[in-house]
C-alpha cells in the first residue's frame, strides 16, 4: 500500500488472501488492545454493524450502573447540580473535540432528524430571499423527509387558499448519482445558484461510504452565498475534521454508530459560534431560555448554543454516551482513520479476489480517500445473503435495499482477522448456496 506510509499499521505491504496475512496485519496494529474496551458476549460473532448500533464499552456499564444507583437511587434530584443539567454541553464539548470544534458550538440533544429540522429551519432564516434547499439522492431517506416537510411547511399551501402562481416557494432539489455509489460532482457547481439558501449532505453517505470533500464543498457553497449544514452520521468517530477551520456554518449527527453511545442515544448538533446570535430554534423550549428557572412566559433565547435546546433530555444515555468517548479519545482520530482505510482495503482486496467469482461487486468509491469506513457490496441476493449470514454463520452486516450488503469497519474493536473470517464465511454461503433456504420476503430491521 502506498497509502499513509508513516502508520504502522498500514505498513504491511500488499495484501495476501490467506488468514495468516490477517493475523499478521494484527499482529502490528497499534489499536489492537482497544478492542478489550469492549464487550464481547459472543466470541466467534463477527459483528460488522458498528456503523448502525456500535458494540457497548465496558466503561458505559460502570457509568451506567452509577448513575442509576447513585444518581438517580440515592442522590435524586439533587444530581441536576451535580453534572447533569450541563450534560449536554459538556458531552457536546467533548464531541466538538472529535470534529475541530472550538467549545461552547456542540450540544447533545434529541435526535438526529429533529436537529436537522431545528438547524436547516434556523439556516433558511438566515437567507429568508432565498428558496432552494440542495441535497442529494444519496443522502439518508430521513434528511430528505425532514427537508421536505420543512419545504412543505414554508410554501403558500393551496389548501389555504394562497396562489401558487405568484410565489413558488421553498423546493428540495437533489444533486444525481449515475452508479448510485459517487454523487455527480461536476454538476454541484451549477446546482448551487443564487436561489440556493442551503446545501445539505451527509458527509460519509450511509451506503455506499462515499466521503465528500468537506472543505471544498463547504467553499463552494459560501462562495455563493448558501449555507451549509453536514449530517457527521456516518463520519463522527472515524473521520477527521476541522468545522472551526473549513468555516462550517451547521452540522448534525449521530452518537450510538461509532460513538457507540447506545441504542436511541441522544444526537448532536453544531452551530458555527459567528452565527449562535443570529439563530434561534425554530422549537421554543425551556431548556433553550435564557432563565429557564425564573419561569417567566415569555421565551428569551439562551446566550449561545444553549439556545438550540428543547426540553429535559435522556439523561442516562447521555452519561453512557460521555463513557463511550473516552476510548476513541484516548485511540485518537487520525490513528483511527489510518486503521479504517486499512480495513476496509483489505475488504476491498478481498472482495476482489474471493467474491468477484460469485457475482459481487464493490458499491463503496475504490479510492480510501473518497471513502468512510464501511463498505457495500452488490448482489442480486443481498437480502437473502445477509439473513444466511446473521442466522446461521455467526456474522452480522446489514441489508441495504435494493442488493447491497453494507459491511462497517469499526476500527477499535474490528481485526484484520474478523474481516478475513467475515470474507471466508460469506464465501461459504454462496459455496453451499446457504442463501437459498430463506424467503424473499423481509423481516422488519436488517
Ligand atoms: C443514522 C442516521 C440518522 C438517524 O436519525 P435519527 O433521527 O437519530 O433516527 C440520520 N441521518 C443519517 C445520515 C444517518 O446516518
């Protein structure tokens, strides 16, 4: 590999197919000893889904088990003052660290789509002359949801008897993808005009891995006077960044993918310091007031970016997310993006040269640089692939619709090892046709 010469733990030189090579690339990987961080109830379960619900660290259960017996068992709700009412800006904090953020930008609240709709609402007040919102095809389904109902609830409705005629309103357009893997780029810079109030994409999109070039788009789109607003998602954790530095206006994302904050846990949100007093939530709630405790009734925005808060959060997760951090901090983002792009070139070798013949192809970008750290891979009988392998070969990626196998490479706690076994068993899958003995129809999550 010609990549990044200066790890160690991509030093290894071409791949080789056979276990050994695998055992060998462990052997000199200095993140290794992270994946004891973690729980492991079933030893030979390959899990390659870290990118949907990441694998739970042993210091969330100690944190967990505290907050429960301590906090909330015998301190009540005195331990409001005692660490959990700043819970979502010190947890934010934290997170900034992971993605260039100065502190005082981040908070951790509500869900990922929710701070999506509180940001691009805030960012289109910004550019109120201006009505298009551009995306992409490759974006999450529910950005484009939320987009559109914000759309939706700023056009003049016919139902309410306004003319469509004069003012045609708010418009979600979407920036193309022709192989469904790269998004069209040479077609950004004329999609992005002076009627262009945001560009909103996710930063590593959710199936194919494809990673955009942050900074520069971030540039394009300031150079004409839009905003922009990232979905980190599937980026957070794995992905090195500098909001402050590439002057990025909003960003959002997810905290229980590789942050491995836990199912449902909260979701976070950026907002550039230059723009805080000049944004509010579209959501007016008493954690954003300015004093929530003199209960007066009128809403005077928070200093800041307390201002982005709603209401009481879900403060348990939140402490279990704060726990969960600490391994990636300790780890480092750049040595953990150098393991990423090992992992999932290797995958990328071994797809190559182990499923090719059984009719799979690559739907991840080939160039590490243009990709995050999960990968997929086509096929016809994706879906019934994924089950044979859940069920009956101890190994857990996710189905994708309509034929990607989606395989995520966490690197704290995925080997060199559990991909080449990972390879091996949907090698035999489709050796012994093992797909074959489950229905097309789906079950509810894949
Ligand atoms: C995972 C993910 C979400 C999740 O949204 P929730 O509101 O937290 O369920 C949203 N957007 C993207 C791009 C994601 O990858």
């Amino acid at each position: 590999m010609t990549l990044h010469d200066d790890s160690p733990s991509t030093s290894a030189g071409p791949f080789a197919p056979d276990h050994d090579f695998a055992l060998a690339l462990d052997a000199h990987d200095e993140l290794a000893p992270f994946r004891h961080h973690f729980v492991f109830a079933e030893p030979d379960l390959i899990y390659l889904d870290g990118n949907s619900l990441g694998r739970l660290p042993k210091a969330a259960i100690q944190r967990a088990r505290h907050a429960i017996e301590e906090e909330w068992g015998r301190d009540l709700i005195r331990s409001w003052n005692r660490g959990w009412w700043d819970a979502p800006l010190r947890v934010g904090d934290a997170i900034g660290e992971l993605i260039g953020a100065a502190p005082g930008q981040v908070i951790v609240s509500d869900t990922t789509s929710i701070n999506l709709y509180k940001l691009a609402l805030a960012a289109l007040s910004l550019r109120p002359e201006r009505k298009h919102i551009l995306t992409d095809t490759l974006n999450f389904p529910s950005d484009a949801y939320i987009l559109q109902g914000i759309a939706n609830l700023l056009s003049p409705s016919p139902l309410h008897g306004q003319s469509l005629g004069s003012d045609p309103g708010y418009t979600v357009q979407y920036l193309g993808s022709d192989d469904g893997i790269t998004p069209n780029l040479d077609q950004l810079t004329t999609a992005i005009t002076d009627q262009t109030a945001l560009v909103t994409l996710s930063h590593v999109v959710f199936k194919s891995g494809y990673l955009y070039d942050m900074r520069a788009i971030t540039e394009l789109a300031h150079r004409k006077g839009a905003l922009v607003l990232w979905d980190l998602s599937h980026s957070v954790g794995v992905i090195p960044m500098a909001l402050d530095d590439w002057q990025v206006d909003f960003a959002i994302g997810c905290t229980y993918k590789y942050l491995n904050g836990g199912p449902g846990s909260p979701a976070f949100l950026y907002v550039n310091r230059r723009l805080q007093d000049w944004v509010t939530s579209p959501i007016w709630g008493w954690w954003g007031q300015r004093a929530p405790f003199d209960f007066e009734l009128d809403y005077l925005p928070a200093p800041g970016i307390r201002r982005f808060l709603v209401g009481t959060q879900p403060i348990l997760s939140l402490l279990t997310l704060e726990a969960a951090l600490e391994p990636i901090r300790q780890a480092g983002i750049e040595r953990i993006r150098r393991k990423a792009i090992c992992l999932t070139e290797y995958a990328a070798y071994l797809t190559e040269h182990l499923l090719t013949p059984f009719g799979f192809s690559l739907a991840s970008p080939r160039d590490p640089a243009r990709r995050g750290a999960h990968i997929s891979l086509r096929h016809p009988e994706a879906y019934r692939i994924t089950r044979a392998l859940i069920e009956e070969m101890r190994l857990i990626p996710d189905f994708r619709a309509p034929d990607n196998i989606r395989l995520g490479f966490a690197p704290l706690y995925v080997s060199f090892s559990d991909v080449w076994q990972a390879f091996d068993r949907i090698r035999t899958v489709m050796l012994k046709k093992r797909y074959q003995a489950y229905p097309h129809a789906r079950l509810t999550v894949t």
